[in-house]
C-alpha cells in the first residue's frame, strides 16, 4: 500500500475485509480460488446492495470498491501470490457526472455561521472552523489535516497539506475567516490542548485533530439547529462557496485552484447550479433573449392641453 495516503488507506482496507467476508460466507477463503465470474457477482452485490436508509449505492462508490479490488489483485499477481489477474478485465460501472445537490443561500450560511456561542472555547473554536470551511472549500479530510501553522495571516492564505490526491495547495481565506481564526487561537486553543506538542490547528474536546466522523456530526448538528434540511455536512459548505463564487462572476479556472481539483471538467459540474445567474446575464445581454413588444398607443392629446375626449 505504499503511496497511499494513512486516511485513504482506511477505506481501501474497509472495502477489502467486505469483500473477504463476502467470499467466506460462499467458502472462498484463497485468492487463488477468486475468478473472473465470482468478481462479476460481486460486482451484482454491490449493485443491488442497500444501505440502512433503503438506498443504493452511488455508482461512483461501486467503482471506487471494484477499484480497490482491481489494486489488490494487481499487487498479488504482481507479487507471484496468484498466477493471474482476475480482475485485469473487469467492466467498471459508467461514472457518473453528479448534479450537485442545491448549496446553502447566503441567508442559510450566514444563520449556521451565527449560531455557535463565541462567549466560550468551544462556539469559538466552532465558528472559526466554519468560517474557514464557507471561505475556502476545503473538504473535510483537509479541515481535519490542517496544522497550526497553515495559516499565513500576513498573506492572508492557508497551506493545505496533501489534499486529494496528496497534492499540497495554497488558498486564500480572506479577512473574516482570518479574524476569527486569530480570535480562536488567542482566546481558545489554549482550553483544549492536552498535549504541547500536537500541531493539529483545530483540537476537539481530547486535545486530539478532529476526525472526519467527528466533523460530520459536529457540522450537521449545526444545520439540523439551523432548521435546514438540504443533505451533506463540510462538503455542502464546498459546493456553496464554488457557487457563490462562480455566481460572482469568478472565472471557473480559478474555482478550480480553490477547490483543488486536477481536471477543469470535475469544476465544471459546478456551473450548472449557478445556472440563475447566467440566465439573468443571458436575458440582459442578448438581442434575441426576450419578444419583441410593441409600443402601447397613445390617443392624441387635445391642441388645447385637455386629455383626450371618451
């Protein structure tokens, strides 16, 4: 597993025990006894595999599994473990391009924004980290990564550390996000800090980073006070600030750097949810946008200033 990042390999090793116990509860208990056609019905499984709440699947979480299985077999066949790939020729499911779910209003951020109590350490701490998630879309996994000493406040900028992908990046964060993060650590880090040496910028109730569960729950609490029932946690904070910035009038390249994203077509999917915008700019900008109405005829006026006779 080496190149992996330690958070990615939680879920690849998740997805690789389902898979063991799968094949157990059907007496396949060698890699080697693994073919083809028992892949293929795996693949059916997760097809028609249910979550607690009743749904499917996403597509793209079928093909992030079957891929994690493709590396597995890959790596024993490489290794001389099996004599071959199985799963060399798999179909993979066709991806799907998301429609983004609606993001938050300026209305709905600014109300979640407002609701920790800032007079203590913790509605501190909280609407700092909030704050930074509305201001730069940083998913949740970079949240919890960040370090102390990520926040350039003479630049005005935040140093994301191995993103997706492993790849560092640089965003700005701008001043309110800046002023609170200023705020939560000369009057609030200090409250929860168990250990001197732990550099995790943001530090739950243990002195410990915060987990990306812990982050969820903490985040939706927030929305479900809020009265907003709209689905997701940090990354609905993602989705609102590319669409508030593209609404804006930022280019799409640029959204692209915030969002850290290593293709412009993953950004583009953004586009359609500022699909308001460009209607509005469609509407006043092009000649042939709206009908052509004719004037409403105005009866003679009287020579002598009267309003005209019935």
């Amino acid at each position: 597993m080496q190149g992996f990042a330690v958070r990615g390999l939680y879920g690849r090793s998740r997805d690789l025990v389902r898979f063991v116990e799968w094949c157990s509860e059907r007496a396949i208990v060698k890699p080697s006894e693994v073919t083809k056609p028992i892949l293929e019905r795996f693949q059916r499984h997760l097809f028609h595999y249910r979550k607690k709440d009743g749904g499917p699947l996403a597509i793209n979480r079928q093909r992030i599994w079957i891929a994690h299985l493709q590396g597995l077999f890959r790596w024993l066949a490489k290794h001389n473990h099996i004599l071959f790939n199985p799963a060399s020729d798999l179909d993979l499911p066709r991806k799907q391009r998301g429609h983004l779910r609606d993001p938050l209003t300026v209305e709905e951020a600014e109300c979640v924004l407002a609701l920790p109590n800032v007079e203590e350490p913790r509605g501190l701490r909280d609407r700092a980290m909030l704050e930074v998630l509305y201001a730069t879309g940083i998913r949740r996994m970079e949240l919890s990564g960040l370090a102390i000493d990520a926040v350039n406040f003479g630049r005005g900028t935040l140093f994301v550390r191995e993103g997706k992908g492993r790849k560092d990046r640089l965003v700005p964060v701008g001043e309110r996000a800046l002023a609170w993060i200023q705020k939560y650590l000369d009057e609030a880090r200090s409250e929860f800090v168990v250990d001197a040496h732990e550099r995790a910028l943001f530090l739950n109730r243990h002195g410990n980073g915060f987990s990306e569960e812990g982050l969820t729950i903490m985040i939706r609490a927030y929305f479900k006070k809020a009265g907003i029932t709209k689905p997701g946690s940090c990354h609905l904070f993602r989705h609102t600030m590319a669409t508030a910035m593209l609404d804006n009038g930022a280019d799409v390249r640029f959204v692209q750097l915030m969002l850290g994203h290593a293709s412009l077509d993953t950004t583009q999917v953004y586009t359609h949810v500022a699909i308001g915008k460009l209607i509005a700019i469609h509407a006043a900008t092009h000649p042939g946008a709206q009908l052509q109405r004719k004037p409403t005829p105005v009866a003679d006026a009287d020579p002598n200033g009267d309003a005209p006779a019935a």
